[in-house]
C-alpha cells in the first residue's frame, strides 16, 4: 500500500473513531447508561487479509492474480457487506505471524478451527468442511493403505489437519510424520522419494491430482475439522461478525456453492504445456517479481555502502567509543542468520513498537544492516590493508589526519576494496530471494506462487535460476567493466 493511500486510511480510520466517539457521548446525554456499544458498521472501511501462497485450490495465482475459493468467499463478503480488503500472500505460518503482529487484520487461509488456536484467534462461523487423504507418487504400487507405512516417512503440511491426523495414527502404524510449509514442496518430497505418502486437506489433494501433480490417492476421506475466518482475540469483532453475515447471505442466494462448483467440480485433467508455453505464461510474472528483486537490491546496497563507509572508519578510529559501537554493530548483523533479522523487522519489530512496516520496508531495513556489517569489514580491511608507511609519509609532509586519508590511504584502500564491494553486491541480490518468506513479491516468490498452482517445480525452477544467472553475470560484468575503467 502507498503512503498516500495508509495516510488516507489512517486519516479515514481517526474521523471514524471521532464520529463513534461523538456518537457515544450523544448517547450518554441523552440516555444514560455505563454501557458502551462497540462499532458494528464496516461499510467504507479497508482491511488487510493474509493468506497463503501454496493452498489450491482455495488460494492460488492465475494469470498473474491470487484466485481460489478464499479468495471469491472474501472478495464477496467484503462487496456484499461494503468494505474492501487489501490480500497479502504470505504464508500460511507467516500469515498467521502477522496477525498476531497486528500486520494485518485478519487471515483466511485454508485455516482448521481448532481448541488451541481458539486460544489465540477468534473464529468466524465455519465457511467449508474439511478432511483428510492420503496419497502417493502415481508410479508406487506398493503402499495401498495405512498398514504399509511401517518404518516409512510420510509429510504433512505444518499446522494442517493433515498433520494433526498423521500424529494421531502414527503409533498405531509405526511410521515418522514429516512436516513441510506448503502442499507443492510436499508433493515433489514425495515424487523425489524423500517420503512414501502425503497426507493432505482431500479437496486441495483431489485439485492437485488433477493439476497432473504426479500423485494419486490411495484412501478415502478421513473426517476433519472446519475452515473459519480468524481474528486476533477480542480485535476486529465488527470484521467478524460482517464475515458471518456475508457468508450467511451468500448461502442464502447460492453464491456460495457457485464458488465451490467453480473450484471443486473439475472433472478433465488440464494438459500441461511445453517448457515454452510454461516460459511465456511465467515471463510476465518473472520479470515483476525481478523487478522488484532489482528494486531491493539497489537500495539496500546503497544504504549498506553508507553505513559500511561510516563504521568502517568507526573501527579504525582512535576512539574507544567509536570502536566499540562498530564492533556491536557488525557482531550483531554478522552473528545472526539474516532469516531471522527477516522476521524480526517483519513481525516482532512491529509488535514491540505497535507500528506496522510494510514488507519492502522490513526486507530494505533487513538486507541494508546485513550487508552494512560485511561492508564495514570490507572498509575496515581496505584502510588497514595500506602500508602504515603511507599514513607516516603524509603526516611527514604536514598532511592532517583527514587530508592523508583523503588524498594518500583511500585512493588506495578503494582499489583494494573494490572486488569485495561488487562480490558483497551480488550475494545482496541472491540474498533478496529469503524475503519471501516474509510475503515480498520477489523472483523467487514469484516462482514459488507459479508452481504451486501448475505442480510444475523443476521446470519452473529452472527458469528462476536462469533469470538469476543472466542478471548477476550481467551485473558483475558491468561491475568489472566500471572498475577497471576507474581503478585501473
């Protein structure tokens, strides 16, 4: 979302909350009571939805744009009742991490009513009736049933009813329950051998298998839990109860089971096209998600050469003080995986400090830090890398500290550092493709969202790594060029 359009909706939201408050002390001249009603009107109002990336067919892209039954359902809740939502496609367990970071206000996602989670979330009614399957690579003739999975490793879906019911009967059969992120990466753990089984929600199971995904089912449907729409606790009771009456609505009118025909009658097998035909589909998306990936890199390079210059010369100060803050600085950055400052920036910043940050914001913020520490080494190593000799010959000459710096070590620490700089700009570019697991719209998203709709991951894979290739040889060929036109 722009900053005009959070502006605007902030600006929306406070002369919302003034007029209810305006409404109240109304009430409360003229009709006395210590009871406060909550807002209960949603018309006008924007909210932000997560949901997952890999969960045909209930979310999914086509032709570029998220589609599915999710999607319909709450598309046309939001119409019917008045609201427009704004989807974020991050993931089913990041999903439900910014929810609870308050990153978004609401998620639906595929997502099993459960105890544990009614802990947490508050549900809205159940929207679909779920179960379980099990099913294996086409070509395995051996496992037919439960009772052939002794000593075997199945996969399940982390946090799905898939697992859950896995866990339950796994003791009983003597198998290990593996647990992936999303129901792509389980099918091809199962096509490459890595697993016997796969045990998944039937309807995202039986679109799957239609999809050509290389499995087949080998049970009938296990009775599961119900799919709702969540909340944070006690948060949003206004959105809640809009989400139940649209969808009591819908049900009423038959739109309901319109979407549910549209995604779950599909009876012909789609043919899969050639490698070209994949090529051309997945371009227009590719080369959003490589411009963005561009986007991030240039940024973050840009901050992280500010901040490398800054305490890179903080580390060969004579000040104590100056020393120290470098060296927390780059200890900090250096000595935690660059996955979790992801996060951290993501969803726990925003739950410290109770402000939102938007996903390029978090991914900038994470890769400029990160590389900023490497940096900082790079400057440090290029200063002290100079003969001492050339310091001692400036000063001799009557050259102050800042002027030797200037005209005599850094011409030459620059020429040292060069190389490193332009390896630290590649591994920034290979290092944009972790930000998906935050929901950032990068090339390696962009990939993940592609073959979790076509099941087609090697091939899509492929085309991923191409892209990458020619842009980072590419880049570090101008890198070079550039550096042996001023260095040399």
């Amino acid at each position: 979302m722009s900053r005009a359009r959070k502006l605007s909706v902030a600006v929306t939201a406070l002369l919302a909350l003034a007029s209810g408050f305006a409404g109240v002390s109304a009430v409360a001249a003229s009709e006395p009571s210590s009871h406060v009603q909550p807002r209960t009107s949603v018309a006008g109002e924007t909210y932000v939805i997560g949901t997952d990336t890999t969960f045909a067919p209930f979310e999914y892209r086509e032709d570029g744009e998220l589609t599915g039954i999710d999607m319909d359902l709450i598309r046309d809740i939001a119409a019917n009742q008045g609201f427009t939502v704004e989807i974020k496609s991050l993931g089913f367990d990041a999903a439900l991490q910014a929810l609870q970071s308050n990153q978004v206000d609401g998620v639906i996602a595929g997502m099993s009513i459960t105890d544990e989670r009614k802990l947490v979330f508050d549900f809205s009614d159940p929207y679909f009736d779920s179960g379980v399957q099990m099913a294996v690579a086409e070509d395995n003739t051996e496992i037919t049933g439960y009772a052939d999975l002794a000593g075997e490793t199945v996969v399940a879906k982390r946090g799905s009813e898939g697992e859950t019911f896995a866990n339950s009967i796994k003791d009983e059969y003597g198998f290990t329950v593996k647990a992936l992120a999303d129901s792509a990466t389980m099918y091809d753990d199962v096509k490459a051998g890595n697993s016997v089984a796969v045990f998944d929600d039937y309807p995202v199971l039986a679109y799957g298998i239609n999809q050509n995904n290389g499995l087949k089912s080998v049970t009938e449907k296990e009775q599961g839990s119900s799919y709702g729409f969540a909340v944070n606790k006690g948060q949003n009771p206004e959105l809640l109860a809009a989400f139940n009456t649209g969808l009591a609505e819908l049900k009423s009118k038959g739109d309901y089971q319109s979407i549910l025909d549209t995604y779950l009658e599909q009876s012909v097998p789609v043919a899969a096209s050639g490698f070209f035909g994949l090529l051309s589909d997945s371009l227009p998306a590719l080369m959003k998600g490589l411009g963005l990936t561009l986007l991030a890199t240039g940024l973050s390079i840009v901050v992280a050469l500010v901040l490398g210059v800054l305490f890179g010369f903080f580390k060969v100060s004579e000040s104590r003080v100056l020393r120290g803050l470098a060296s927390i600085y780059v200890s900090i950055f250096r000595g935690t995986p660059l996955l979790v400052q992801a996060f951290f920036f993501y969803f726990g910043l925003p739950q410290l400090t109770g402000q939102p940050i938007d996903v390029l914001t978090a991914g900038v913020l994470t890769l400029s830090l990160n590389a900023g520490a490497y940096m900082t080494e790079i400057v440090r190593g290029g200063i002290q890398s100079v003969d001492p000799g050339q310091t001692e010959a400036g000063r001799s000459l009557g050259l102050g500290y800042v002027t030797t710096m200037r005209r005599v070590v850094l011409p030459q620490a620059v020429k040292i550092m060069t190389p490193s700089f332009i390896n630290q700009f590649v591994m920034t570019l290979k290092d944009t493709s972790l930000l998906a697991v935050i929901g950032f719209a990068e090339l390696t998203y962009q990939g993940q969202q592609i073959y979790a709709a076509n099941f087609r991951t090697g091939e899509t894979l492929l085309i991923v790594a191409a892209l990458y290739f020619i842009v980072i040889n590419l880049l570090t060929m101008l890198s070079n060029t550039l550096d042996k036109r001023f260095n040399k």
